[in-house]
C-alpha cells in the first residue's frame, strides 16, 4: 500500500478489505504448513520444512562465499586496500605522502579512482575489433576472482565447497593466474594501435621468462608436502613450521616471478610509459581501463595469497583467525612487492629473459634438488 | 554432487562472476555519458602524428629457443613433482641433472 491510510475515504475502504483477505490467506497457509508437516511426522520422515531449510542454508553459505567472501565484495574491497597500501609504502619510500585526501589517510583512493573510471564514457577506437575490445577486461576480471575461490581461506575447506578444492588445485590454481597475461597479450593486439601491439608481444616474452621458475619454485613445497592440494600443502607446513625454512630460495624466486607477473616495475616493459606511453593500455579508458586496474589489483591478491599458502603455511583456525592470518600475510607480501617496485628501476625486456634463465630458473632447480635430497633422506 | 557444490564448480563460477562484472559494466554505462566521437577520438593513439597501423612481424627464431625451454621445464617439473618419497627420489636428482644439463646447453648456445 504505497497511499497512505487515510488520505480520502474512498481508498480507506479498500484498504480494509484487502488486509482482511490478506489475513485470511496467512491463516490458510498457517494451516496447509501444519497439515504437511503432519502428514511427513506419520510417514517418519523428517519435515520438509527442516530438509528446505537445511538446502537454503547451504545455498545461503554458498551464496555468500561467491558474493561476500572470499568472493565480490571481499576481494573488491581488499584488493583496492591493498592497492592504498602499495601506493603509500611506495609513496612513503620516494620521500612523498602518496594519497592523502579521499577518507582517512586517502584510504578511499583507489576506490574513488574506480569510480571516477567508470562514470567516464565509454570509447571504443575505428581500428580496434570491437567485440573483443569490449569482452576482455570483463573476462579478466572474472577469471581472477574464479582463481580466488581456490585459495584455502580459514573456514573455506568445509564440506559445503569440498568439490573446489580438489588435488592438484596448484596447477589449475597457476595456470589461471597465467590466463590474464595471455588477455593482456590480446588487449594490446585487439587494440590494433603500433604501441598496444609492441606491448602485448612484450607481455608474451615475458611470460616465457618467468612462468617456468614460478611454476618450479610453486611446486616445491608441493613435493615436499607430498601433495598437490593447496589445502593440503598448507595444512601440512602448519604441523610441521621448520620444513618451511628449505623453500626460502623458492619464496624469493616466486616473489621475484610474481612481481614480473604483475609487470611491476623493475618488470614494468610492457607498458613502460617513457618508451611505448602505456603498452598494452594505451587504447584502454574510462570503464575497460578501471576494470583491468582492478583485475591487475585482484591479482596481486591472488598470487600473493597463493604464495602465502605455499611458502608461509596458509592461513589456519577457522573463520576469523584465518581471516587475520590472511590480512597480514598477503598485507606482507604486498608490502615486500612494493618496496622492491620503489628500489629497482626498469630492465630492458632481453635483460628480464637472460635474468630469468641465467639466475631465477637454476635457482629454482636448485631449491627442488634440495626439496628432493630431503625427500631421499627421509625415505 | 548438490546444487552448493555446482554453483561454487570452476565453470559455474566463472559464469556466475563474467555475468556478475557484465551486469557492472552495463550499470556503468548507465552512469557514464553518451560517448560522443568528435573529432580524432576514435583515432589510435600514435603521438599525434597520422600512423597507418603497421604490419605485424614476430621473429620466430628466438621464440623456437624460448619455447622449446618453457615446454622441457614444464614436463620437467611434471615428471619430477611425482616422484614418490624413498629410494626412488634419488633417480630423480639423475633425471633432474639431466635436466640441467640440457638447460646449459640451451643458455651457452644463446
């Protein structure tokens, strides 16, 4: 009844009539309910009020990890966090105070940058392809948060979402953090622009650099734990702490990988601003490019939560220890990306391939001959 | 297999996360004014200078030699990651030597 009661007559009538039908119809149902709930009691069967609620509140549990957490709302609101925090140490570390203005201590920055991104109007250029142009960066974003979903966050490894972690959930885990590399490569060819192209066959080079100590350097502890499962491996390192000091060479190199991964600077050539002004993103404004900042963002999450879970035994205890266990060690990690950003300058991209191959790639061999020797000791 | 574990399966929630930033952008597009293309807007960007956009070449050389790393690495470490605990780990670190062998090879050739 959006006419409040009482204006005219003729509307207070009706009113009444309809909240007595209205009541009628409550009493009705009440009783049909009670009927039903009888009728399952003499069969001995549970009531099919209690089975519903049962499905609903999974559903509820599972609707609320995909939109709450570790899902939407939780990785947009710590991924632009975390994007503050990268801003002020980097800030911080450069004698400046990096942003100041939007909410305590500019916390809201990134957040309003989003926003300020998305009310822009949209542009799509003559040469570009259109469809593809416009798919990517909803694609991205999608693919980093699915990737999300596979970190063992506290209270995430129950029964209700036991199918998502599965064993060898590393592997699916490194391959999708490797797909929003190949959309960076398409962005910038789609773009049909000479800088954009140059960017994208630079962010494929890269790749080649340094997928393959990441992937060795991931794997490690995996081998040591004897498992492929993330959970696993986490679970694993909690029990038994002094097995992580083995891996420390592979949380270098993986920290050093992801960093290139993320194309931050000393690994920024993709879209070195002085030499190719933007890269891949040079075509990108308004709502697709707001959309790839906060793919890239996302990702620093993921990769530095899968980082947390293999290299510094996950996040135990439950909902809310976990939670913190989370914060501060992927807060940790971000923290250790930036201050590398701020004291490296860029590398030229041949630099970054014979530097992966000469020093990250042996490394990591040579952190899975130690893995293995351990191994070969203990059986 | 319930309708909880369906919905939180990788293909669904891709799906459920693509349609989620979808309905995003549409909003936004809601939001954002009418793009109007004026002028050079819709131009690729080249520095102001009139640039037909070139033709792509990739030199394939260096990328055999790249490739031909990343795929060795990567049943490599396949190989090697399944290797059960005990007596057996040790032909690993032969196969792993081998490995490195390789890769040297492959480094002082470049």
């Amino acid at each position: 009844m959006r006419e409040p009661a009482g204006r005219s007559g003729k509307f207070r009538g009706r009113s009444g009539s309809v909240r007595r039908r209205a009541e009628g119809l409550a009493v009705r149902v009440r009783i049909i309910g009670e009927k039903t709930m009888l009728a399952g009691e003499r069969r001995g069967r549970k009531p099919w009020n209690d089975h519903l609620r049962g499905v609903t509140m999974d559903l509820g549990t599972t609707v609320f990890y995909i939109l709450v957490y570790p899902g939407l709302l939780f990785l947009f609101s710590y991924a632009t966090f975390c994007e503050w925090v990268d801003r002020k140490v980097y800030a911080r570390l450069q004698n400046r105070f990096g942003p100041l203005y939007t909410g305590p201590q500019g916390i809201l920055q990134p957040l309003a940058d989003f926003i300020k991104l998305m009310s822009k109007e949209d542009i799509v250029p003559r040469e570009a392809d259109a469809v593809m142009f416009t798919a990517l960066p909803i694609v991205i974003l999608a693919v980093v948060c699915s990737a999300a979903m596979f970190l063992p966050i506290g209270g995430f490894v129950t029964d209700a979402v036991s199918s998502h972690s599965f064993p060898g959930d590393l592997i699916v885990m490194v391959f999708l953090l490797t797909i929003p590399t190949l959309i960076f490569f398409l962005a910038g060819w789609y773009s049909s622009s000479s800088f954009s192209v140059i960017g994208g066959t630079r962010v494929i080079t890269m790749l080649f650099g340094y997928e393959v100590p990441l992937l060795l350097a991931v794997l490690s502890p995996a081998i040591l734990a004897n498992s492929w499962r993330l959970a696993d491996i986490a679970r694993f390192y909690q029990t038994q702490p002094v097995l992580l000091l083995p891996n420390l060479i592979g949380f270098v190199v993986a920290l050093i990988a992801l960093q290139a991964k993320l194309e931050r600077v000393p690994f920024d050539i993709p879209h070195a601003e002085t030499e190719i002004v933007g890269g891949t993103f040079v075509e990108y404004s308004g709502k697709k490019l707001a959309f790839f900042r906060l793919a890239i963002d996302i990702e620093m999450v993921v990769g530095s939560g899968l980082i947390a879970t293999v290299f510094l035994g996950g996040f135990p205890g439950g909902f809310l220890p976990g939670l913190v266990f989370f914060l501060v060690k992927t807060l940790l990690i971000v923290i250790l990306l930036s201050i590398v950003r701020a004291i490296f300058s860029r590398i030229r991209i041949d630099q970054v391939i014979s530097f992966s191959w000469r020093y990250l790639v042996p490394l990591s061999i040579v952190q899975i001959f130690i893995v293995i020797f351990l191994k070969g000791l203990a059986g | 297999m319930g309708l909880p574990d369906l919905l939180l399966s990788l293909p669904i929630v891709f799906l459920l996360f693509l349609a989620f930033y979808a309905i995003l952008y549409w909003l936004g597009g809601r939001v954002a004014p009418k793009a109007n293309s004026i002028g050079e807007k819709l131009d690729t960007y080249s520095c102001g200078e009139e640039m037909p956009v070139p033709p792509v070449k990739i030199s394939f050389r260096l990328f055999f030699y790249i490739a031909l790393f990343f795929t060795m690495m990567h049943v490599a470490v396949l190989v090697v990651a399944t290797i059960p605990s005990g007596p057996l780990a040790w032909l690993g670190i032969a196969y792993l030597t081998m490995i490195f062998l390789s890769v040297m090879a492959l480094i002082t050739r470049n």
